[in-house]
C-alpha cells in the first residue's frame, strides 16, 4: 500500500470510529444522554461552574409541561457537579500543603451533597412533584451560596 492509500483507510477508519456510535444511537432513536454529556464536559472549572448555573436557570419548576425538559436539565446539573470533582478550586490549591487534602475532601463531599440534591430534583420532577422540585432548587441556591462561600 502506498501513502496515499493508507491515509484514506486511516481516514476512512475513523469516520466510521467516530461516527458510528452516534449513528447506531441515533438511527435506532436511542439517545444517552450521559454520553453526550460526557462528550461535552467543560475543560476548567470555572466553565463547569457557569454550566451548572445554566443548566440550573433553564429549569422552570413552576410549570408542569416542562417537567420532561427539566428533568434532563436536572440530570445535565448533576453530571456536571461531579465532574467538578475533577478540579481543585483555586482556594484550595492556595493553601498549606497540610490543609488542601482535608480542605479537598470537604469540596468533594459538598459536590457529593449537591449532586444527591439534583438526583432528587430530576425525580421530583419525573414524579410530577413541583412543589418539592421549588423546594429543591431553593435548597441548590443555598447550597452554591455556602460553597462558593467557604470555596471560591
């Protein structure tokens, strides 16, 4: 085979890679919606942060027809408070080394309780419950004021 050649097949390979598994989802209407959101995590936490907060606005709690939409959304908040596990705060990275790891532990724990918080969200609103899924999105704006409090 010469170059050429093999630069097509190399290219040829990967469309068919790349494309396929979104091709497969999608021709047979089966979507994974954590797989695309995966696909499009932000690389900073600071871009993960705005997205949580987007994901979190976009849901309107006091209309019942858009309970489907924002259970996704909700869904959305929660893959993204995880992954800011995968950061560390620029307030932590700050301190004594003798503080970060406990200081860590806490962030992620705090992230593990908003991510609990968004999970009940997405089922309050899958279950038609407005009501709790108002409370829990007040529960989710105090729960940013005290992280970004003690964190950023």
């Amino acid at each position: 085979m010469n170059k050429q050649a093999v630069m097509k097949f190399v290219f040829a390979f990967s469309i068919l890679a790349l494309g396929a598994p979104s091709f497969a989802q999608n021709a047979f209407g089966h979507i994974n919606f954590s797989q695309q959101i995966e696909a499009a995590l932000p690389g900073s936490l600071h871009d993960t942060m705005k997205a949580m907060s987007r994901a979190l606005k976009s849901i309107d709690a006091e209309d019942a027809s858009k309970n489907k939409d924002n259970a996704e959304a909700a869904d959305q908040f929660v893959a993204l408070v995880l992954h800011a596990k995968a950061f560390t705060p620029d307030s932590i990275a700050d301190m004594p080394a003798s503080k970060r790891s406990d200081a860590k532990s806490r962030y992620d724990q705090m992230l593990d309780q908003t991510a609990a918080l968004g999970r009940q969200l997405a089922d309050a609103f899958r279950h038609g419950d407005n009501k709790k899924a108002a409370d829990l999105m007040d529960q989710l704006d105090a729960a940013k004021k005290h992280g970004h409090g003690e964190f950023k």
